[in-house]
C-alpha cells in the first residue's frame, strides 16, 4: 500500500494494517452472517434496511474517498496558495518532495492561528497539504521541514484510502444502527407469528448486532490510525534525517494547543483524525481505556520513538 517514493518501507505498519483488515474482513463476514441468519426467519421487508444502509454507506465511503481534499480544506476555512504568495512554504514542500521523490501536492493555508497542519487526498497525484498560519508563526524551517514530511508519508502510505476501507463497515453498521432504531421508534420493528404472539423485535435484533459490530470496528480502526502516526513520524524522521526537529515540533504544537481555548478547539475537532496532533486529546496520565478510543498516540510514545531513531542515526 506505499507508493513508489523514497519514504523508508516500514514493515511494522504493512503488518499492522494487514492484520488489522484482516480482523475488519472476519467481523465483516461474521456480520453478513448473523443479518443474513436474523432476515431469513422473518419477512424480507426488513432487508431493505439492510440493503439501504450498504447503498448509503457505499456512497458516503466513496464520496469521503474522492472528495476528502475539498471536505477538509472547508473545514479548516483553508485557501490554495501559489509559490508567489507562500515562497517559503513552496520552498519546503519542494525539498521534501524532492527528497522523497514524489509529485509535489496542492497547498493550502488555514488562516487559523491553531498551530496545525494535515494532508489528504486518495494519492499522490490528488493530494492537498494545509498549514495554519499559527504553525508558520511558531515553527523554524527544520521543524516545519520534520512536519511536512510527517504529513506526506501519509500520502505516500495512502493512509486516506486505507482508513476509508477500514472504516467501511463501521458506517454500514452506524447507519443499521440509527436505521434500526428509528423503524423501532415508528413501530416497523416487529413481526407477528400465524398464532398472532408476541412479535419479534427484528430491528431490535439488528440494531444489538451492529452496535457490537461498530463497537468492535470502531477500536480496530482508532488501533490503526494510532500506528499509522507513528510510522508517519518514523518516516518523516528517516527522510529529513532530523527527529530531534520533529519532536521539537511536535512539543511546540502540544503546549501550544494546551493554551487555546476549548471552545475554540471543539470547533476544530472534527479534523482531528487529519491533524498532526490532534486539537483535542487525553491529557497527561490519561488511562489506558482512554487511550484506545484516542486517533492519535500518546505524546511521550511519540517523543521516546523518535529519540531512539536519533540514537540509531547518530551510530551510524
């Protein structure tokens, strides 16, 4: 799933993301499975819902692929920028893309001051990288050299279309979920047998299902995304040569967001499985069970990985 640049391969990632898919596509099966075992013992009107909530989900999956680049960049209120308008920011990008022997991507500047940057688009070739202008105005050039190079490993792992397929089957059973619940609430749910007993919650049914299936999807895929940021943070370090200016970077961002209002991050929250480090996170001492449902590692993982690349680099 990477592309032909010069980021270093990462075998721990190729093996994650193939168990990961793995345990999605067995969840997936075992799913079919019970829908397919629930809707044959009652009326096939129900799999209508079944099948409205595959339609729906394939389309939302399909569009988020294709137009993930548009969606996000309106999020963030983010403009196209031309080498004349950001030398210095074209500048950077065009030394990592050389480094890495890759198209060089759209780029775009948020102007919120939020210190922030991410990278979207299917490949390479519909790829945007957006910067704050809070990250501009805090970062020196080899920081922010170590945080563009984070972010277009993500391109070259194409981790948007990866997510996209992981996350397939976690929208098919949310939209069951809310389908289910609403043809309960509207009295659709249940079927009577010949002797006209008590009917059979069928949508309750599925509705018990898929929220087991979302639940079980929905911390398979945050596992992935934890790792796919530090294998980012890997890459980027291995390519610039420089992991002490990307945890530099990365210690400047977080103490940073820690000052910014809460309301003003909530606001910038629903990017934050794109950000560099997320607008909203646990905080210090956070728990294990909160760090499962987090999209992003843990600070000092982060921070003690790339100090141990700094030794490996400096034996050599």
């Amino acid at each position: 799933m990477v592309a032909r640049t010069r980021y270093a391969p990462d075998r721990g990632l190729t093996a994650r993301m193939t168990a990961t898919m793995f345990l999605l596509g067995l969840v997936f099966v075992a799913f079919v499975a019970a829908i397919i075992l629930i809707l044959s013992a009652v009326n096939a009107s129900s799999g209508v819902i079944v099948l409205a909530a595959i339609v729906l989900g394939g389309g939302l999956a399909i569009g988020s692929l294709f137009y993930s680049d548009k969606i996000a960049l309106s999020s963030a209120g983010a403009v196209e920028v031309t080498p004349q308008q950001a030398p210095n920011l074209h500048g950077v990008v065009d030394r990592i893309c050389a480094l890495a022997d890759m198209p060089k991507p759209r780029i775009a500047i948020s102007p919120t001051d939020l210190p922030n940057a991410f990278a979207t688009g299917r490949n390479t070739e519909h790829a945007v990288l957006c910067v704050t202008q809070g990250l501009l105005r805090r970062l020196d050039r080899e920081e922010l050299e170590g945080v563009i190079a984070h972010e277009l490993s993500h391109v070259a792992h194409k981790d948007v279309m990866v997510m996209t397929i992981a996350s397939f089957l976690a929208i098919i059973a949310g939209l069951l979920i809310r389908f289910s619940f609403y043809g309960e609430l509207f009295g659709g749910g249940g079927r009577r047998d010949s002797n006209n007993q008590s009917a059979l919650p069928v949508l309750l049914i599925i509705m018990a299902v898929s929220i087991v299936v979302y639940a079980i999807s929905f911390l398979l895929i945050r596992l992935l995304s934890r790792y796919r940021e530090l294998s980012a943070d890997r890459s980027g370090a291995l390519l610039t040569g420089q992991p002490s200016a990307l945890a530099s970077a990365l210690q400047k961002v977080s103490d940073r967001i820690a000052l910014i209002p809460t309301k003003d991050l909530r606001e910038a929250q629903p990017l934050n499985a794109f950000f560099f480090v997320p607008a909203l996170s646990a905080r210090e001492g956070q728990t294990k069970i909160a760090e499962l449902f987090s999209t992003h590692p843990p600070l000092d993982k982060r921070l003690a990985q790339l100090a141990k690349i700094s030794q490996q680099l400096s034996r050599q």
